[in-house]
C-alpha cells in the first residue's frame, strides 16, 4: 500500500484525473504543478473534487526551477505528468519552453527524487516519439520524433529509464506512451475536443449535440 505519492501536473488533464483516483483509493497525495489552485481557473476546476479531501496537498512549483527536494521527501512513489504537451505548438516561439520544462524540468525531478531516495517513478511518455509510420506502431519499433514536443517527450522517458538502470540504483522506472487521450477535462487544443466542440468537421456539431458536453 502507497503511504505518500507526488503527482506532477496535477492540475492539468490527465493528472487531475490521476490525483482523483488515487485519493479514491485512499492514498495520500502531494500534487506539483505551475498552475496555482485559487488563482488559475483550469487548476480550480479539475481539481474541484481534490481540494476538499484532507488526503491532497496542492503545491504551485515549476519543475525547472524550484527545490524540488522538500516536496519527494518521504514520497514512495512520482507519477511524472507536468510537461509542456502538444505537437504544433512545439513548433512555436515557445519551443523552447518544451526543452525547458520536459527536458531540463524531469531531470530536475529525477536527481530530487535520486537524492530523497524516491524508488518508484511512472513517466507519462507519449506517441510522439516515434516517427510517421504506414502501419500501426509496436513498441519494439525505432523511435523517430519529428518535432521538439516528440524529442523532449523521448528524452525525458530515456531520463527516466537511464536513471533506473544504474547499476547502483535500488529504484524502478516505467515510461507509458500514451496515444490520443480524451475524456471530461480533456485539453481544449486536442483534435477530439476540436472537432466536437468547434464545428471542425460538420459531423462534430452533430456528435457534439447528442453527447452534451463531457
Ligand atoms: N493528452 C494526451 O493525449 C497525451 C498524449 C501523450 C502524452 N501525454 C502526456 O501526458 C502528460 C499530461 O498531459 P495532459 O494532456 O494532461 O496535459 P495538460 O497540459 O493538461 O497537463 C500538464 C500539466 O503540467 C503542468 N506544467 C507544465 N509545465 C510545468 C512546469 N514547468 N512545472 C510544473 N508544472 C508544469 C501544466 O500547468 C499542466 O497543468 C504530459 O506529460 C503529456 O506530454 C498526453
């Protein structure tokens, strides 16, 4: 049984999720994201159910920047998920923020948690670091990003691995690629939410209509 966890990205889509089920479970939680809860709309609204359990304790840190040490202190497990996300905008001025945050933020994280002694870490990986392909991917297939979200999501997961492999280090790491994730909370920029909400294609203004808003 998990005695104390840190989820990163707490706040955002799939964490706040992640934050929601643990505490289900019981489990005491210490949520880490840059978006501060009481003053960022998203942040108070997916963690709304979060904030009034006396399991969660919500911290405001960015990742490649803060002392990280205080917060994995005494944690068993870190469920890595603060990234900056997204494939296109990866391609913006803010490009640098994806090295930043994905990058330089997770190895930030890593030799916290390698310092307080953290022995389990589960990072959130993602599609994106394999390349175009005419078949669906296996997960034996060579990685190819083709974009700075794709490459900083790849080094952050090999990070991740490569700490863990240490032949001195008594910890355990788990990269998940997620594909296309979608459900209540989901990101605004995403193409399901896209195409549901914003009339991309004619079919979503009829779908849109008959699921109602998730
Ligand atoms: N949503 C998907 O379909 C999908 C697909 C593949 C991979 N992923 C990965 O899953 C994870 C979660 O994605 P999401 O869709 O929930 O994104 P999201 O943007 O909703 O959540 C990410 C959270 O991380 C926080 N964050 C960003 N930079 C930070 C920093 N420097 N310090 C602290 N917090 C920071 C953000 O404020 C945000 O709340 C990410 O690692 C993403 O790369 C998501």
């Amino acid at each position: 049984m998990m005695s104390r966890v840190l989820v990163t990205g707490a706040a955002g889509f799939i964490g706040s999720h992640l934050v929601d089920a643990l505490l289900g479970r019981g489990v005491r939680v210490v949520g880490l994201d840059r978006r501060r809860v009481g003053e960022h709309a998203l942040a108070d609204e997916n963690l709304a159910e979060a904030v009034g359990s006396p399991l969660f304790t919500p911290y405001c840190l960015d990742l490649a920047v803060d002392q990280l040490d205080d917060l994995v202190a005494g944690c068993d497990t870190v469920f890595h998920l603060a990234a900056r996300p997204g494939v296109r905008p990866s391609w913006s001025r803010e490009s640098l923020d994806y090295t930043q945050t994905n990058v330089l933020g997770t190895h930030r994280l890593l030799e916290a948690c390698t310092r307080q002694g953290v022995r389990r870490r589960v990072v959130a990986s993602s599609s994106s670091v394999s390349g175009p392909a005419d078949r669906p991917s296996r997960d034996e297939d060579p990685t190819c990003p083709v974009s700075p979200y794709g490459v900083s999501k790849l080094a952050a997961e090999q990070l991740c691995l490569a700490y863990a492999r240490r032949a001195d280090s008594p910890l355990s790491a788990v990269a998940l690629r997620y594909f296309t994730v979608y459900g209540p909370r989901q990101r605004p920029d995403m193409a399901i939410d896209r195409i549901l909400y914003r009339g991309m294609w004619p079919v979503g203004a009829a779908a849109a209509r008959t699921l109602g808003p998730w």
